[in-house]
C-alpha cells in the first residue's frame, strides 16, 4: 500500500512538472532554430535594420517591431481607461443585479476566438476606416489616403480585445480593498466620486497596474485578428492611417511560403517576441507580489 | 466647478464607458449571427466543402476541430488534474515549487504564435508528426494546461479541510481521501476547466494554423492533415473567398463560445450555490 502511494505521489509529480518542462521545451526549440540566423546576421542588426524584404534576404525587424508598438500603445490608450472605468463601475457603483450579467458579457468578450475578432474588423471596421473616418482625417490633411487597413482598425479591435484581462484583474484589485478604507473616507466628509477617486483606486493601483501589463502582453502577443486587419506592410508608418505589419502577423504569413533562411528569421523573430512576454510576464508577477505585501 | 457637476461628469464618464464596452460586445455578437445565421443550413452542416471552401458546407472541418479538441483534452486533463491536485494537496511552499507555479503562469502568458512555431518545429519537424491532428492537439494540449490546472485548483481549495481530516482519521490513506473524498467533490470545478479548455482549443487559430496543415478533407487518422472551424474562417476571409460561408462560419464558431460560456457559467453558479 505504501509503495503504491508513493508511485502515485511520484506521478503526480511528474504531471505538476510538465508545464516547466513545456517552457524549457519551447524554449530550447526557438532559440536552437533562431539563433543561428540571428548570430550570423548579427543581433543589433536584426532589430536595428529598417529593411525587411526576406526575399532577397534582408531581415531588419525595425519596422515590424514599430507596428506591434504602434498598435500596442494604441489598443492601451483606448482600452485601459474603457477596462478601468468597467472595473470600477462593477465593483462600486453598479447594483449587484446588474453587475453579474454585465460580467458575463466582459467574459463573453474573452471567448470570442481571435479569428472572429479579426473577421469583424476586416468586414466592418476597415471600411468604415475607409469611408468614414479618413475624410476627417483629410480635413486637417487633405494629402492623406488609406485602405483603412491600419494602425487604428489594428487598435481599435486590440482594444475590445484587452478588455477582459483589463476589467477581471483591476476588478479584483478593487473588491480586495478593505471595507474600512471605504467607511474613513466617507465619514470624514468625502462623498463616492472622491472616495473612489483618492482612496480606492489609489490604493488599488498595484493591481491595476499589473492588469494593465498583462494586457500590454496579451496585445503584443494577438496574431490573428492583427494579421487581418492591419495590413501586414513592413514599413515605418507615418500617421495611424497607415499600414504596418507586427511580429506576430509576420510570422503567421510567413511561415507558410518561407523558404529555409526566411523561416530561421521568423524563428528569430519568434525569439524577440518570446523575450518581451518574459520580461513583461515577470515585471507583472514582481508587481503583484509587490501588491501582496502591501496588503 | 462645483461638486455636484464633477460628480455628475465623473458617473457620465464611467457609465459611458462601460456602455461603450457593452456596446461593442453587442455590435460584434450581433452583426455576425444575424449575416450568418441564414447560411447554417443543414447542407452547410453535413456536406464537404468544394471548389476552396466557397461551395458546399464544413462537416470535414467541424470533424477535424472535434479531433484536434478531443486529442488537446484527453491528454490535457489528466496532467491538468494531476498538476492542479500536486499544488494543493502534496506541495509545501519550498522554492521549487514556487518556481513551478511560476513556469505555470509564464506558460499561460506565451502567445499563441510562439506556441505554433514550437509545435511546428518540435512535432511537426523534431518528432516527425508532420502537419496532423496529433502535432495540432499537442500543441493545444500545451496551450491549455494552465487553464485547467487553475480551474481544478480554485475548485480544491474550496474543499473544507475537515473532509480531509474526517477521511484521514477513518484511516483511509491520502490517496484515497483525493480519490474518494476531493475530487468528487469538485467534479464540478475540474468540469468548468474542461470546457474552458475546450473553448480554448476551438477558437485558437495561430498555434494551429503552422501544425495541422489546413487540409479541407475529412481526416481518417491522427496523422492525417485536417483544418479547425477557426482556421477555416481565417483562410476564407483573407482569401476573400466566399462572404456567405465565412459568415456562417463566423456564426458558428460565435454559437459554440456562447454555448461553452453559458454551461461553465451555470456550473460555476450552482457551485457557489452548493457551497
């Protein structure tokens, strides 16, 4: 009976390792077919290079890397304030009876596959791009043209898309601080606007912060609604109306016709990627942690 | 400014904003069943897809995502469950435990398309799988552990500690406690992580897009090429080939996360009602 227990304990073991292992797996499979391009082409001059044309071997991924930036910052100027004022509005001020079917419509918005996203960004937002916004554009400058694939449809939907991760997690934060802040602020004289304003979201912040970060990732990371809707040009943009390609969408279109150089390059560029969700992911989990000792 | 217009500018601003989120669920959810809703017929359920995918309906396609979901889960929940019971049963708060936990998140934080060119160069390539359902369900298998794990542990903790006890000291041993005791008790958490999952490994498009290799014929192996309804819809729509089938996929893959939320949202509400 014991030694069945113990070999039970043991393969329990072994099934909480696979997910490390997983890391360590993909992380050795990227970087042994990424590296070699990246060593002969020369790091700095893969990420610094401005000039991507894969087919006569150029890979400068400085342009790829401005358009997931560009759509990135996008998506966060319009969805963390949109995700905040959510979180807000679910934990302090909405009642109880409308609180739980609006999650569940935040929620619904997390399933929705990323393809659908991008399905209904193609088909609605860009030639709504096209038609409707560029002429209000062009009142301020008349030379400007697009095919509404862009930096802003890209945004626009990344945006919807944050949401969830946004409005859950900076949620949390605010149902975690205490009901006494709450009680002194108010009966010192503060009313609920300066109450949620001074002392719940303030104290709140950590949280927030690393749902925003989180959210940062999750935008950098999106391919497939990107990669429909943004027009996949590898160039430098010159305003929101232009088109860009991203890591991602790059490596997604790519892979399907690269030949053998051009697909260590994608790997390659899977390897920058890789290492800005890392960083990204720690400085969340050290935020949090932070959180967790102030609390 | 006065009090009373700040305040009335500050629950405008908010209320306004959750409306705006609202609204673009709304907008979304509705433009596409309503343009695809006509074209899920019983031809486009049942039939093989021709000329690309602009004739015909998607029977071999939803096959293939039924194959590459069922091959993702069943090696998934196992591990999953096993994982998630590791953490909360057996581990103590040493470092190396922390340090899986943390690989655990790191996992759940790695975008889809760097999972694709793993699966691509580690199965399809490395162990010789080739562009197949299994190359595409284990890489969704990877995908989705984190998901499970968490849903089945937040359902054990929620376990009370004098089941464990009342068990251990009818001398029952630890894994029979697990066993008999815990996991019946949060069937229910390990059954919303499922779906979860489930809802993970249909929707995803970029990890399967590089390891399934997109064939539109009905699969008859685990070795056999195949295509999901998201990759379906990917490749109709940048194609452009036909707007009344892309619809009506869209629409069908948006029926299935509806169903998918609604069943993990009235699990997990009888849970809490139960404890």
């Amino acid at each position: 009976m014991k030694a069945y227990e113990k070999a039970i304990e043991k393969l329990i073991l072994i099934s909480a390792i696979v997910t490390t292992v997983s890391v360590a797996l993909i992380t050795v499979f990227i970087f042994k077919t990424g590296m070699p391009i990246l060593l002969q082409y020369g790091v700095l001059d893969f990420i610094t290079g401005t000039d991507w044309s894969p087919t006569s071997e150029i890979f400068g991924i400085m342009p790829l890397i401005i358009g997931t930036l560009a759509v990135t910052l996008g998506a966060l100027i319009i969805g963390v304030p949109t995700g905040i004022a959510c979180a807000v509005y679910l934990s302090e001020i909405a009642s109880k009876k409308t609180a739980g079917p609006f999650k569940a419509a935040i929620e619904l918005l997390a399933g929705i596959p990323s393809v659908v996203y991008g399905f209904f960004g193609l088909i609605v937002l860009v030639p709504a791009i096209r038609n409707y916004i560029l002429p209000i554009f062009q009142k301020f400058n008349p030379d400007l043209n697009t095919s509404g694939f862009s930096i802003l449809a890209g945004a626009v939907i990344l945006a919807i898309m944050i949401l969830p991760t946004i409005v859950s997690l900076s949620e949390n934060a605010i149902t975690a601080v205490p009901q006494e802040f709450r009680e002194a602020s108010l009966a010192l004289g503060a009313n609920k606007r300066e109450t949620i304003m001074k002392v719940i979201v303030p104290a709140a912040k950590s949280g927030i912060f690393s749902s925003v970060i989180l959210a940062m990732g999750r935008a950098i990371g999106e391919t497939m609604a990107v990669l429909l809707i943004t027009g996949n040009v590898a160039q430098m943009p010159g305003s929101i109306l232009d088109p860009v390609a991203t890591l991602t969408g790059t490596i997604a279109m790519e892979m399907s016709y690269a030949g053998p150089t051009h697909q260590q390059a994608l790997f390659a560029i899977g390897i920058v990627l890789f290492i800005i969700i890392m960083l990204l992911n720690i400085l969340a989990q050290a935020v949090m942690k932070k959180m967790g000792g102030v609390n | 400014m006065n009090k009373k217009s700040k305040n009335a500018i500050f629950y405008a601003i908010i209320v306004s904003l959750s409306a705006l989120a609202l609204i673009s669920l709304i907008l979304i959810v509705g433009f596409i069943l309503i343009k695809g809703l006509p074209g899920i017929t019983t031809e486009f359920l049942s039939q093989s897809p021709s000329k690309m995918g602009k004739e015909g309906g998607i029977l071999p396609i939803i096959i293939g995502t039924l194959y590459v979901t069922l091959v993702a889960l069943v090696i998934a929940t196992p591990i999953g469950v096993a994982a998630a019971i590791y953490f909360n049963e057996y581990s103590k708060d040493t470092r190396s435990v922390r340090m899986i936990r943390f690989f655990t998140e790191v996992l759940a934080g790695i975008p889809s398309i760097i999972f694709g060119l793993f699966g691509f160069a580690f199965f399809v390539v490395f162990m010789g799988l080739g562009w197949s359902v299994l190359s595409g369900g284990l890489t969704l298998t990877i995908m989705i552990l984190p998901t499970l794990i968490r849903a089945t542990e937040e359902s054990l903790k929620t376990v009370p500690m004098s089941y464990r006890e009342g068990s251990l000291s009818l001398g029952a041993t630890k894994w029979q406690t697990i066993v008999k005791v815990i996991l019946p008790c949060c069937k229910s958490g390990v059954l919303t992580g499922l779906i979860l999952g489930m809802g993970r490994a249909i929707g995803e498009t970029a990890a399967v897009m590089l390891t399934i290799g997109g064939s539109m014929r009905m699969a008859e192996s685990l070795l056999d090429p195949t295509r999901t309804m998201a990759l379906h819809l990917y490749m109709l729509a940048s194609e452009g080939i036909s707007e009344e089938k892309t619809y009506a996929t869209a629409a069908l893959l948006i029926i299935i996360v509806l169903i998918i939320n609604t069943i993990a949202n009235e699990i997990s509400r009888r849970m809490i009602k139960l404890s």
